[in-house]
C-alpha cells in the first residue's frame, strides 16, 4: 500500500508535505509510510479516499482504476474551488467532458497559442 500512497501523491503532484497537510499529518509521516517504515492506518485509508477521491478498492490492494469518477455535478463543485471566475470554472468543466483525442486537440491548440504569443513580445 505504501507504493500506492506515493502512486496517489505523485499523479497529483504534491510534496510529501502538502499531501500530508491535507491528510493532517506531517510529510516526515508521509515519508515513512512511502519507505515502509510506517503502516498506513484505517482512518488515513478512509481520510486519503474521501480527500483524493481515491477507490478505496485500489489502495487497499491495487485492483481497478486509483481514482473514482466524477459526476459533472461533482466536477463542476470541484471547479469552483479553483477559480471565482465563472468562465475558468465552466473551461475546466467543459474540458472535462472531452474525449481523449479532443483533450489532445485543445492541449496542441494552447501550446501553439501560448507560443505565439511569446513570439509577440
């Protein structure tokens, strides 16, 4: 499990520390249950599956996917967690419904976007 911890805090891109803040531990407690020098708890199974919205299935013993899905109502909250702005939070929601051939489109389009407008300067 503990390999499935840092799987879970690696796709998410967090440090030890800020994964560990959310979990209220500290990122040495992190840092131990990653080597193996520290088993992971009940309450931190039930604590990392309800903050991460991780299938507890897939933690506890590595079978289907790690994260559970969102309903678009759900996203849409989540969205709004990001941003007060009502056209990110609707960008990041209609991204979401993308396909993943589409989501590759529209990274490309960005990317040529971002560089041509450093171009411009």
């Amino acid at each position: 499990m503990n390999e499935r911890l840092k799987a879970i805090r690696k796709s998410l891109s967090l440090s030890q520390e800020s994964f560990g803040k959310k979990l209220g531990v500290t990122g040495t407690a992190i840092s131990r249950i990653e080597i193996g020098n520290r088993a992971v708890t009940e309450q931190m199974v039930l604590a990392i599956c309800r903050e991460f919205n991780v299938r507890e299935e897939w933690l506890r013993n590595g079978s289907g996917e790690m994260f559970l899905d969102f309903t678009e109502d759900e996203f849409a909250k989540a969205a709004a967690t990001l941003s007060n702005d009502a056209f990110v939070r609707s960008l990041i929601v209609e991204y979401w419904k993308l396909d993943d051939d589409s989501k590759k489109l529209f990274q490309d389009f960005i990317h040529r976007l971002s560089d041509n407008m450093r171009g411009q300067e």
